[in-house]
C-alpha cells in the first residue's frame, strides 16, 4: 500500500528530473498538448506503492502486471495516471468532460500502424513542399544562397496615430536576440529597421544609418508616443478589428554556415516582402473548406482577445498561416485509412498552437514560444511565425521548432513508446535509459499478440453521472482541476474547432460543438462559477467515486493551491465522499523554470492526498498543532533536499496546507453532516484548519525546529519509515 511502500526521495527525485525535459522521461505526451501535466514517473510510483508488494524503489525499474485490475480517472485530461495504469496491465476507465481530452487520451492509447504513417508524413512534406514550400525560402545574404529557409519570421504590431493618422511599430524594446546563445546582443534600429550586433547593450551605440541605438522601445504601460507628431496615443493603438503586423526581421538556416557560430539574422528583403504579400493573394483567392470561422466566445481567457479587436478564430493567423494550414487539412481530408486520418488530424491540432500570431519570440533561448507556454493567450506586441513545414539539418534532424517536420517527429516517437516504454536512471550524473520489456501501453500489443489485453473505456462525460457498478474499482488515481489555475475548456476550444472542422462533426468524439462546458469544474468569473461551485462539483464526482471503490480501495488525487478555499473545496469534497485521508505526500509535480509559474511564487510541490473509507495510518504522521506538524515537515522537506529540491516559501505553504486539510478532515470525520449547506461546511472546515494550525504558526515552528539527524544515506525518511514496524491507527 502507498502508505507503506512510497519512498518521497526516491519518487521525487524522478518526478523533479522529469519535469525538467518531460519528454524524454514519457515521449507519449507529445501526442497533443494538455496543460499541467503532472509526472509519470510520480504516478507509476504510487500505483507500483499501492498494487506492488515492495517498496516503489525495488519495483520501479522491473516489469509489472497487475492483471484484473481496474482504475479510473475522473478528471483524464491528458492521461497521466491512466497511461501509467494501462502500462502497468491494469483495466482503465476514463471520464472527461471536454472533449479535447477524450480524443487525445484515445490517440495516445490506439495502436497505429508507424510504417504506414511515416510514409505518409513524407508524402505530405513532399507536397506541401512543392505547394507552399517557395513561401519559406529567403536570400542569404552573406553566402547569396537563394534558397535558404527560414526558420523563424518576426512581426512588429503596429499602430494609428490618433492625431496625425499615420502609422508606427509598436516596439517594447528593440532586443532581438541576447548573447546567451548568440555571439552578440542583436538590436533592431528604430529608425531605419536594420539589425546590429552590439557587445555591450547598455552601450549599444549607433546604427550605420546615424540613428542611436537602444533597448527600450517606445510603448510603454500601454501607452506610445507617435513618432511622427509625438502625441501620446493610448491602447487599443490600432482601430476596429484584429491588430495589424509589419515583418521586421527573420531568422533562418542555411546549411553552408553551419560552422559559423550563432544565429542567422537579417531585416527582409524586397523578396520576403513580395512572398508574404503572395501569401495575401494566395489566400484571397483560396476558398476554404477547412478554415473555421467560428466566434471566439466571452470568458476568462479569451476577453482577452476581445480587448485587442479579435472576434473570430481565424483572425489570430496571418494570411501565409491559414493558406498553408487549408492546404495540409486538404490533404489530411483524403487519407483513407481512417486511423491514419485520425493520426494527422491530431497533428495538425497540436501544430496550431505555433502556427498562429500570438506566438512570441524568446530572445534568450532564440525560439518560437507557443501560444499555450503560460497556459492563456498572451498577446504580445512582438509575434513568431515558424515555418509551417520544418526544417531538417544535415543528420536529418529537426530544426528550430513549430513545423510538420517537428510534430509528426515527436507523434511517431511517442507512438513508439507505446510498445517499447523505458524508465532513466543515473550513475552519479550520468543518464540511463533502462527499456522495461513486458510492459506497453495500448489495449491490445500489436508486437506481443499472446499478451493479456487491458479494458480501455474512455469516455467524454461528467464523472457525476458516467455509470460505473457499485465496488468494481480498485482505485482511483488522478489529478483535477485546482480551482481556477487553467481554463482547460477556453484554451482547448482554440484547437477544437479547427479539428471538428476537418474530421467532420458527426465523427466520433466530436459530437459536441464546444470544448466549454457549464459544470466544468474551474473557477471562471464570466461563467460565474465560484468556489462553491467548484466545491459541489468536486464532492459529486468524489461520492460518486466512492460508491465504485471496493471497500478500502484508494481514492488519490495530485493538488496544490496558493490558497486556502481551494483545499475548503478539496476537504469538503473528501468529507462529503465518505473518505479519510491516510496520507499527505509532497512530490515536485511542476517545473520551476515554467513561464507561467517562475517568479510568481508559486509552488512546484503537489500533495498527494491518499484517501480510503477505511485502514490504517502511521500514528507518527497524526498531530494536534503547528509544534508536531513542524517535525513532519521538516522530515520531509529534508526529503525533498535530498531528491535535489530547493524548497521555497510557496512549497512550504502548499505543504502544510496539505498536512492540516488532512488532519482537518480526520478530526471532522466522525461527526460530518454532508446535508449541511456548502457555505456552512466550508467555514466548518476553514475553523478546523485554522484551529490546528495556521500558516504562520507553522513557519515560526519550523524556524524553532532543529532538523533531524539523517538516519540512513541520503535521508530516505520515507524508505526508513516503510521498512520498520509501524505504530498503526485503525480508521
């Protein structure tokens, strides 16, 4: 059982590697974008803790099979825990209510046929190379290579002056690039738009045409002085309608200066101009059949959009974007082999998310950001387009990122580590790659045909009311929404009609018109959903959870918030269910450096709250206040050091948060009336908590606190624990 068998240094150690390159760790994420995924490698330790009969450190790296056994997920998503439980040989059920996750859960667990589609893929590079490839060709101007590609096209928005009419860039700062991964600053000049290497950017001197450089740009907080008549516009700095974009500069490869040292930069030439002004015509005249001209609905994220002038989808693409998206949806139309179709469509979904104008441009790493990176739809006044096909060097490897060449690269290694999944180790700093045979993710093993097969029931629908038979569960492992950090059904809703336009509404799996739903289970001010929504919700899904667990059967879920309510929402849910908790356990689930989370103070660490309607639990992990609580936290935070973590102020809170909802929950068990109105039960538990323990008694606690003497190598509290006699309370 986890309570026994989970070593936190060990999984953790894991899970913060992963997070770092994920993709190396589960290749099978790069079916599809989802948002927040949490680490395989943290559920295949919790699902090897509770089913395996060693602790997760000896199991880990050998083949499992837990064979008869059934999990499910209410809360799919992208598929984590679903994936790890397939893997391990268990039957899974899946429940989501934005369609988006069904179908992307579904590809990533229906076998494909690689050989069939690679030779697809290099059937629609060869035509869209002969229909649009002239589009992402430039001229090198230090070889005269006329043929060079390019990598990565830059736009400036640009605005109206409300005084004198006439338009202007609007440039924050004239940075292209850094000199972290390029020999020298590179800066645009503000007058006649060249680019100039500068050593010194504090001192970035002047442009051959006279003009003194600089790094700030002219908008400021919103706000642009025209360069024409100096009147200060304000935003919106453009009129009605999308914003519009001039190209300023490009970025490309040409394989004769491979060994020059750092980037190729140029500002366009009339020939980069006349292809993009081709691109215009050539979309003019197309008529699309595959091009969605759905509204952007009203909510959260996309209010956004609004405020900037968009009102379709289509409008968030340049013209070269949408006539090179219509030509491949043309040909992905036309694959017969309905697998095979299904395959592209998915592709072309995930494409999108860099292959539109709210791409940004990160002058550090020198690469396109995609619309998704910080989980909204960030418009920027500097943009990226990618090349739509991708560009190969010469060991036939990708280029740059957001082409077909790096989408259907990813989507076929994913595909194989279906059938050939592997776990890395280390020696020291040295990584592994240790293959696990007599594993596979899929229904069925197209290349072991005498293996067992697993029951894969994915479904769209609410988890409130998907038929599941009364104790037929052996656990539930997943990771729902935390309130309001992602407003899964706004983001997805961006990809969603682009794929419900090229396969077709009546396909299957997209029967619904819309990835948003009203029950969704986030905190979303245009919807009104609040707290208390999101409370109700979480407690119906759970209870109906609970009806379908066998008795003692494991009900375990990933969270972590900056705030209390939301963990009100997570003990009300737990209470209402008929659950206790046995165990809070901290695992680095987010990666420090992400967009979206650096600098906001924000935590990295998820408790994983283990929940049963019955068993035991260590009497050394129960306490009464912040004085005891502070002894396990430093215990584990000691954990968390060892595995390599750097605990931060945001991680020490959500950790206690996480201690003291549990121990709420275990005080309030005995007595809790699910009947009581939700405002009434949240406040019962918000005193509970408070009354155990309040955030500042924990720190100055932990401050007083002396830190345990490690008792074997590395700190492995949690393996030490595991291996000796437990004093155990019965629940």
């Amino acid at each position: 059982m986890i309570e026994q068998n989970f070593n936190v240094t060990f999984v953790a150690k894991l899970a913060l590697r992963e997070k770092q390159i994920q993709q190396n760790y589960r290749p099978i994420i790069a079916v599809h974008k989802w948002f927040a995924r949490r680490p395989g490698t943290l559920f295949r330790g919790l699902l090897l803790s509770e089913f395996g009969a060693q602790p997760v450190d000896q199991s880990y790296y050998r083949a499992n099979s837990f064979e008869g056994v059934t999990v499910a997920d209410p809360f799919m998503g992208g598929g984590t825990p679903l994936l790890e439980a397939n893997r391990l040989g268990c039957n899974i059920v899946g429940t989501d209510i934005n369609p988006m996750a069904a179908w992307i859960v579904r590809e990533e667990i229906d076998a494909l046929d690689l050989t069939a589609y690679k030779k697809t893929a290099d059937k629609l590079l060869t035509h869209l190379a002969r229909e649009i490839g002239s589009l992402y060709k430039t001229h090198c101007p230090v070889t005269g290579r006329a043929d060079a590609d390019v990598k990565y096209f830059l736009w400036v928005k640009t605005g109206t002056c409300t005084a004198c009419a006439k338009s202007f860039d609007l440039f924050p700062g004239y940075v292209l690039a850094e000199d972290a991964r390029h020999p020298a600053y590179v800066l645009v000049c503000p007058s006649c738009g060249d680019l100039n290497e500068v050593a010194d950017p504090d001192n970035p001197g002047f442009c051959a045409c006279g003009a003194a450089l600089s790094i700030e740009g002219p908008v400021k907080r919103n706000k642009c002085v025209c360069p024409h008549c100096e009147h200060i516009n304000s935003a919106p700095l453009h009129g009605d309608g999308p914003p519009p974009h001039r190209l300023f500069a490009i970025e490309y490869h040409n394989p004769d200066l491979k060994d020059r040292p750092g980037r190729l930069f140029k500002k366009p030439d009339a020939d980069d101009l006349a292809r993009a002004h081709e691109s215009e015509n050539l979309w003019a005249r197309m008529h699309p059949s595959f091009v969605p001209d759905d509204q952007i609905p009203e909510g959260d994220e996309t209010n956004r959009l609004h405020r900037w002038g968009y009102d379709r989808f289509h409008e968030l693409f340049n013209p070269r974007q949408l006539f090179a998206l219509e030509t491949a949806a043309r040909f992905i139309a036309k694959i017969k082999d309905q697998r095979i179709r299904r395959a592209f469509a998915t592709n072309l979904s995930d494409l999108l998310r860099y292959q539109n104008m709210l791409c940004r441009y990160d002058t550090m790493a020198l690469k396109s950001l995609d619309v998704f990176s910080i989980h909204g739809f960030p418009v920027g006044y500097i943009q990226v387009e990618s090349n739509f096909l991708g560009i190969r060097n010469g060991k036939n490897l990708p280029v740059g990122s957001g082409g077909w060449v790096n989408i259907t690269e990813k989507y076929a290694k994913a595909k194989r580590y279906c059938t050939a999944p592997f776990e890395v180790a280390f020696e020291g700093k040295k990584k592994i790659t240790v293959p696990v045979p007599g594993e596979w993710i899929g229904e069925h093993n197209p290349e072991h045909l005498d293996a067992h097969t697993r029951a894969a029931d994915i479904r769209c629908a609410s988890a409130t009311t998907t038929a599941l038979p009364s104790k037929s569960l052996d656990a539930v492992f997943t990771d729902p929404p935390y309130y309001g950090m992602v407003q899964y059904g706004e983001l997805m809703h961006f990809c969603y009609v682009w794929l419900r336009k090229l396969m077709g509404a009546e396909f299957p799996g997209l029967e619904q018109e819309t990835t948003r739903h009203a029950n969704e289970l986030t905190g979303n001010d245009t919807a009104d959903r609040d707290i208390t929504h999101f409370a109700e919700g979480l407690a119906q899904v759970y209870s109906h959870m609970a009806a379908a667990l066998k008795p003692g059967a494991p009900l375990v879920f990933t969270y972590h918030h900056n705030k209390q309510e939301a963990y009100l929402a997570a003990g009300m849910a737990i209470l209402d269910a008929g659950l206790t908790c046995s165990a809070s356990l901290p695992c680095p689930a987010e990666m420090g450096g992400s967009i979206h989370i650096h600098g906001t103070g924000s935590s990295i660490v998820d408790t994983v709250f283990v929940c049963r309607d019955r068993g035991t639990t260590p009497r050394a992990r129960l306490f009464k206040d912040a004085q005891q609580l502070a002894r396990i936290m430093i215990r584990e935070l000691a954990d968390l050091r060892a595995a390599g973590m750097k605990p931060t102020a945001g991680d020490i809170r959500c950790i206690a948060y996480g201690h003291i909802t549990r121990m709420a929950i275990w005080n309030l068990r005995p007595l809790w009336d699910a009947g009581q109105p939700t405002e009434k039960k949240l406040a019962i538990i918000r005193a509970a908590m408070d009354a155990i323990a309040t955030l500042d008694d924990v720190k100055t606690n932990l401050e007083g606190t002396p830190a345990p003497q490690p008792a074997i190598e590395d700190g492995l509290f949690a393996q030490q624990e595991a291996r000796e006699p437990l004093d155990a309370v019965t629940f």
